[in-house]
C-alpha cells in the first residue's frame, strides 16, 4: 500500500485533504489507477467553486491491490454474475439496487485513516466500466463516463452537509406520496419551508425580489416547467428535498439537484465557508508606485467603482 | 490539524436533520457539524439514463463513519442528534452521547 501525493498544496495538518481510493486494480493497474486518481483531482480543481479554494486544498490516492480486477455484479439484481475478489469488496446491488456499487465503508475508512489521518473526504473509485455509485461517508463511483459526477454529488452530502434538491423520491410519476414537505424546517443550508424573502435562510445571496420564484401548479407531481429566470438566478423555486411543493431550492438547477450542473450559488458558499480556514493567507503584495492624479477629481471614477468590486470579492461569514 | 468552522450554535431548535456536536457540562453546545445521516435509512441510487438520482430505503441501516470536534478543555460529551430513522421527517432529537475523555 502507497499514499502519493497528487495535489500538495501544504501540510496535510493545516489543509483540507481528499483521499481517493481504487478498489478492482491488480498490482498491474495501479499505474491506470494513478491516471484515474489524477483525473479525479483535475476536475475537482476545475470545478467551482473548488478552483478557487486550491490553495488549501490536497489530494491524495492510495494505491491499494487487489487480487481481482472489477467489482462483484450480482445476478440477482441483473447483472452479469461476477464474483471479483477486491480489498474493499466493491459490490453491484447493494440493497437490492442494481447500480448501487458500494464498498466496504469501515475497512475504506480505516484504510484513509492509516494513511492521511487528517482526511476530509474519501472516495472509492472502482475499476469497472459499468455505471454506478453511492454516497455515504465514502463517496464511491466506477470508471463510466460521468460517473465522477457521482463523486462531486456526494461530497456535497458527506463533506459539506448539503441536502438533495431534487423533488422526487422514486422517481417522476412514480411517487405518490411525496406531494407536500412535512412543515418541519430541514437544517440544511440548500433547502427550505421557509419562502419569505425577509426571513429566507440564503436571503443575503437572493438576486430576485420574487419570492417564492417558481411555484409547482400541481402537487401530485414534479413540477415540469422549465426556468423563467436567468441562468444564476438565486431565488425560491418549489420543489426540493424529496417533495414536490412546500420545500424550495436557491436556484433553478444545481449539482446538487442534478448530476453534470454546476454548484448552486448557496451550494458553492457553504463550501467556501467550509473550506476557508485552510486557504492560507495571501501574501501582501508590494507596495507600487503611486501616480500623481491628473486633477483634483482624477480619482473620482475609481472611488465611485470601488463599492462594485468589493461587493464581487468572495465572502466567508456565515 | 484544522477543522471546518462551527455551525450556529442556536437557532436550529425544531429543525430537522442530523448533526453532531461537543457540549460542555452544562450541557451546552461549543461546536456543531451538520452533516448528513451516517447511518443511511435511504440511499442514493444514480442510474445512468436519470439526470436526477433516486432514493430506495435500506432494509437493514448501518453506518461507520467519523466525527471531527476540536479538542477544548471545557468540553465533555459528544452528541448525535438526528431526526427519527423513518422516511418521516421530524425534528431533531439526542440520539446518543459519548463521553469525550476516558
């Protein structure tokens, strides 16, 4: 077992460090692994509002072998019948669900315990094309196309305390008893009951008056409109946590609604707020030459723009 | 080592979900985490033709998973807190404590 560094940005102590596993990679594969591992840092330093944050974020991989490639795809749940034997024990139809792949959490977590004890968030990826994924307090996701957007979703979940902003529970049309929230207040910080403008949790980051700013004409359904707002629109739309109506989300769409968006606006501050006591201060910037004003009033315009940019610069208090 | 800032210590009375916190011996919270439910009731299922992932109930809830606290002098027990293990949504309530020192 090796722990490599993929991203070193500072000592894991004073860092928020991901560790990214393989499980179903021979001895052979571990080099395809690294590849894999690197990928995964790639686009999670390409994605916001994690670019941002890179200063004070680290990644690692662990290259753990196991005797077979793959993972187990039980015939039970339709699948081929594969039997891999993997050091996390990497499973199709975990709980009777086809593509529900799941590791074994305890032993993963021992694992990235052992080797960066200060980690943050762990994922599994699993050597298998098939589509798949869970989340959970390991985040594990298989080689497929988009399935490191399972990996982005969970962490929203495990590391960041963000809920699902989806409307359904089995699914559209499926549900029929998912029509309105229970008016119990959800702690998390991406949903709510509450569609008052003055009192909404994400009040400082609404950009529209219009509160709520969609609303599901009919319940026993999810709601099939498409956005009447611009795209980054921070508002109340209905339908969230599960229910159709009575809980709302900050924008019309959102990674944490659907795979393959970008973080919500509410979304990505969380994480900043999260992640913030790592980034390490900025160094001062030396001091430049300051030019003479042309008049009395050459600053004027500069004085007058200030305000706007500083309300642009990324805010860290809750 | 760091960690992630506290989340508001009052104000989340009546609401629902899951956290853990550190509380003194007056019982007080000094940090808290919202964090989703370890011990998973539903979980998640991405198929690859549905944008949006479904949810299934768990036969069987189980959950290994981890709690970082600051280490604070004053600090005694550590609290679960979650809403009933129902599809139910309630608000939150102790669910178990853990004395922080042997």
């Amino acid at each position: 077992m090796r722990t490599v560094k993929v991203l070193d940005n500072g000592p894991a102590e004073v860092r928020w460090n991901l560790v990214v596993m393989g499980d179903g990679y021979r001895e052979a594969e571990l080099p395809a692994f690294a590849q894999h591992a690197q990928s995964v840092a790639d686009k999670l330093m390409a994605t916001p509002p994690f670019d941002q944050l890179k200063s004070g974020i680290n990644v690692f991989r662990v290259d753990v072998a196991s005797t077979d490639s793959g993972a187990d795809d039980p015939t039970t749940c339709g699948g081929p019948g594969i039997v891999a034997h993997t050091y996390f024990d990497a499973s199709f139809c975990h709980g009777g669900i086809e593509r529900a792949l799941q590791v074994d959490v305890g032993t993963a977590l021992q694992v990235a315990g052992q080797s960066v004890p200060q980690y943050a968030m762990v994922m599994v990826m699993v050597n298998t094309q098939t589509y798949g994924g869970t989340g959970g307090q390991v985040a594990v996701f298989s080689l497929a196309a988009q399935a490191d957007e399972i990996a982005l979703h969970e962490m929203g979940h495990t590391a960041f305390g963000l809920a699902d902003e989806y409307e359904l529970w089995a699914g559209c049309g499926v549900d029929t008893n998912h029509d309105q929230h229970q008016p119990v207040e959800p702690a998390y910080p991406n949903v709510t009951t509450d569609s008052n403008a003055l009192t909404i949790k994400w009040r400082d980051l609404l950009t529209t008056q219009q509160i709520p700013t969609t609303r599901n004409a009919d319940c026993t359904k999810c709601d099939p409109q498409s956005s009447p707002v611009a795209l980054g629109t921070v508002g109340a739309f209905e339908g969230a946590h599960y229910y159709h109506c009575g809980a709302y989300r900050p924008e019309f769409n959102c990674r944490m609604r659907q795979l393959g968006q970008p973080y919500c606006a509410v979304c990505q501050k969380r994480i900043i707020v999260t992640i913030a006591p790592y980034v390490p201060p900025r160094p001062p910037e030396p001091p430049r030459p300051q030019p003479k004003p042309r008049s009395r009033f050459g600053c004027l315009p500069t004085l007058l723009l200030a305000p706007m940019f500083l309300g642009l610069r990324p805010h860290y208090e809750n | 080592m760091v960690l992630p800032p506290t989340d508001p210590l009052e104000g989340l009375e009546g609401q629902a979900g899951f956290w853990y916190e550190l509380r003194d011996a007056a019982g007080s919270p000094l940090y808290r985490r919202i964090v989703r439910n370890p011990i998973q009731v539903h979980i998640e299922v991405h198929e690859a033709d549905t944008p949006s992932p479904t949810r299934r109930m768990v036969d069987a809830p189980q959950g290994v998973f981890t709690a970082l606290v600051p280490d604070l002098p004053e600090a005694e027990v550590i609290a679960l807190c979650s809403s009933p293990f129902t599809k139910a949504y309630g608000p939150v309530q102790p669910i178990a404590t853990f004395a922080v020192r042997g």
